[in-house]
C-alpha cells in the first residue's frame, strides 16, 4: 500500500517513540493512572454499553470491572518482559524486550470495553502506540473508553479508526502497522490471514498477527459432581451477555448417570435467568436482535429439532426475545450446525456421555480450543479429563465467565495460534545481548 495512511496512523507513528522512551516503570505508572480515569468514566461507560451495544446493564457493569481488574494487573503481567540476565557460557548475556511499533487492535461488537482495554493497556505498557478499529456498532462505547485511557499517554499515542470496513480491513498489510491484534470470528481472522499473505507474496513488511477468534467451549459435568454448582455455572455462562461471548459454555456434556438429577437443576438455574429491558438492573439476558447470529441461531434450532433434538429447558424464539434455551442432542444430531458451530445467541447444545473418556472426546470434538469448564469429584476421573482438554483456558469447578485477570484468554486450532497467552507478553519481540567477559563489566545494562 503506497499511502501515507489514515491520520491515526500518522500519529501513532510519531507517539510511537516517546511511549517507549519512557521505560517500563513509568509506563506502569501511566497505565494505572488510565485506570483511575476509566473507573471515573466507569458510569458514562456502563450507559453506552447498554445503549450502544445493547447489554443488559448488570452485564456492562460486570465488562467494567473485568477491565479495570485488567489494569490492576499490569504490574504483576509486566514482571514477564522485565529486562534480566540469563545463562550465558561465558561473560553476560541480558535479555530485554522491544516494542513492534504501531499496533492495530481489530475489536469485535460483543465486548465494547474489556477487549479494547486489553490490547491497548498491552500495547502501551509494551512501548507501542496503539491504533483501534472498533466495531461501528458499539463505536461510541470503545471511543469513550479509548478517551479515558489515552489521557497520562503522549498525543496521538491511543487512536481511533473511524473508516468502512474494507478500508479498515486494508491497514491490517500496511507497512505502517507493525502488530495486529484481532478479536473476530475465525471466518473473519481467516480473511485477515488470506489478506496477510497476497500482500506478504508482494513483498510487505511481515508483522505479528494475533487473534482471538470464534469459540466453542464445553462444559463438562461429570457424575459426582455438585451438580447445582454445575447447572449454575452453566446458566450464566452460557447465557450472559445473550449468549454473545467467545468464553460461553456453548456445548454442555454430562455423564449419563448425573443426568437425570441435572436435568431438573439445569431448567431451574436457567428459568431464573431475567430476559427483558437492558436498562433494568434485574435482567440477566437483554434481548437479542434481529440480524444473521439470531438468523444462525433460528436456523441451527429448527435444524437440531428435525435431527431428533429436544428442548429441555427454554421456548428458543418467543415474539420479539430469543429465550436462553437448551437442546439434548441425540448422537445423530451432533452433525448440525447446534454442535459443530458457534451459537453466538441464547441457544445451547447438551449431549450425553457414557463417562469420562468419552466425555473427553466430546469436549474435544471439533476444530475450536478457547475454553472449557470441568465439574466433577476431586480425583483421577476429573483429572483425567482436565489433562486431556484441548483449550488454552480450562477451569476446574468454576463456571466458564470465571474472572481473573491473570487466567487470560487465547486459544489453539480455530480459535487462534498462541492459547493463553498474556498480549503484553506477545507484543514485544526478545532481544539478547552478549557481553564477553572482558566487557561485561562496563556494559550498560537497560532499566
């Protein structure tokens, strides 16, 4: 691309320097000087999260605060790309961490504040300049919180894409973007990635492209278990925020022998879910709108039924909702879209295991490796399972929305390429420098 580039770029490449010359104590201190102003913001935030993106509003609430248990983390995250000596044969060899520059963070409608907070408190504490295309459809809520952190930052450093979305989509191969970081379904990541290597075949600039892509966790309960535990764990994690999170137990898989005392549980954890107005501080699910994840989720459900489904608990679309809906799916019907896709709506896929071995292979059956929750008696049985799951963040006796800001999120497979690890960690690149031993002593070593 021979442009100049959008002028967010421009001016992320001139911050760009100045965030990394101000070393990692100080950007610490900035970043948790960006906390304090998005806890300030926190109520205006929580507002847009409900009108913008239609969230109910205790869930906005709880996207808040994960985000600022995010920014409180940052000191202990950061302990990872402090500059340090490691092994060296002879003299000193120091490890250190750089910055790629300028990074464009691609942010998906369904988490307006988490996400973009995320990957630009990385990229800053990690010396870059951050650049972030939010989606359009929540870009009020992602402009006041990108506003809020950019304040303790140099101008220019934290900026905002307003472009179309193939315009957009373009400065993901522009040489001015140094690192991308994509919250997208894989459909889209695997656009990005076609876009990526026509223009590395015409010779750009390679560059780190990170995604967190589309989900589809399981939740395993296995007989012994708490099995109310498990069922309210279930009916949060699967329904919250109308279902519209890559985390959400979308597959839950229970031992044969725990199913007929789960069943009545199940339906009362997921009865007391409150669907209705997003402004109301008592609902749980806001409604789903008309658009293609409720058109997949109609259609998956019609699908699902005629392969011999059944509705255990939920009446799938009632007038104007989607109500938070459960399907036992026989083995034939583990061939539709209910199990093998993401239902990015209020409607889950349950299935039956004959034990834990098979409950495993359930677990595992399908491209996606983001999460997985495991509920089952302390013990080889559980453990067995726990070892074999293939995701990059699992969860033992907690529900799938489980909130630590150290547990980070990134999957394998189809749900991304480097699982769970920390975006501070994966946008900064390593760099050894050696010393022979007649000049390690009077070698500086960085800060």
């Amino acid at each position: 691309m021979s442009a100049p580039g959008p002028a967010p770029l421009l001016e992320a490449a001139r911050a760009q320097p100045q965030v990394e010359a101000l070393g990692l104590e100080e950007r610490l201190a900035r970043a948790a000087a960006s906390a304090r102003a998005l806890g300030a913001a926190g109520d205006e935030v929580v507002d847009l999260a409900v009108r913008d993106a239609g969230q109910a509003r205790r869930f906005a609430r709880r996207e808040l605060a994960s985000a600022l248990d995010l920014l409180g983390a940052l000191p202990a995250l950061a302990e990872a790309i402090r500059p340090r000596a490691v092994p060296a044969a002879s003299g000193e060899t120091w490890l250190e961490w750089r910055p790629y520059g300028v990074v464009l963070g691609w942010h998906s409608a369904n988490s307006p504040v988490w996400v973009p907070t995320v990957v630009a408190a990385s990229a800053l504490v990690g010396g870059n300049a951050i650049v972030a295309r939010p989606s359009r459809r929540v870009g009020a809520t992602t402009t006041r919180v990108l506003e809020a952190l950019a304040g303790p930052w140099p101008p220019g450093a934290v900026g905002r894409l307003d472009l179309p979305p193939a315009e957009a989509e373009a400065l993901i191969a522009h040489p001015g973007v140094h690192a991308v970081v994509a919250h997208a379904s894989t459909a889209t990541v695997r656009r990005h990635l076609a876009r990526l290597g026509a223009a590395y075949a015409e010779g750009a600039p390679l560059r780190p492209y990170i995604p967190e892509a589309s989900g589809n966790d399981a939740l395993v309960v296995l007989a012994g278990a708490d099995l109310a535990e498990a069922a309210e764990a279930a009916a949060l994690g699967g329904f919250a925020n109308a279902g519209q999170l890559c985390l959400a137990a979308k597959r839950l898989v229970v031992e044969a022998p725990a199913w007929p005392a789960f069943r009545p549980l199940l339906g009362v954890a997921v009865g007391r879910l409150r669907t209705g107005d997003p402004e109301d501080e008592a609902t749980d699910v806001a409604p789903l709108p008309e658009g293609p994840a409720r058109a997949r989720a109609r259609a998956a459900l019609a699908e699902a039924l005629a392969l011999g489904g059944e509705v255990v608990v939920g009446e799938g679309e009632r007038g104007a909702l989607f109500t938070p809906t459960v399907v036992l799916l026989p083995p034939p019907a583990r061939a539709g879209a209910l199990w093998r896709e993401e239902s990015f709506a209020p409607l889950r896929a349950l299935t039956l295991a004959a034990d834990p071995a098979e409950a495993l292979a359930l677990a595992n059956d399908g491209p996606y490796g983001l999460g997985a929750a495991v509920f089952g008696p302390p013990g080889p049985r559980t453990e067995a399972v726990v070892a074999g799951l293939r995701a990059g963040r699992v969860v033992v006796g907690e529900g799938p929305l489980y909130r630590d800001p150290h547990l980070v999120v990134g999957g394998v497979g189809d749900s991304g390429l480097g699982g769970a690890r920390p975006k501070l960690e994966q946008l900064v690149w390593a760099r050894r420098v050696h010393r022979g031993g007649g000049s390690a002593a009077g070698g500086r070593r960085p800060g």
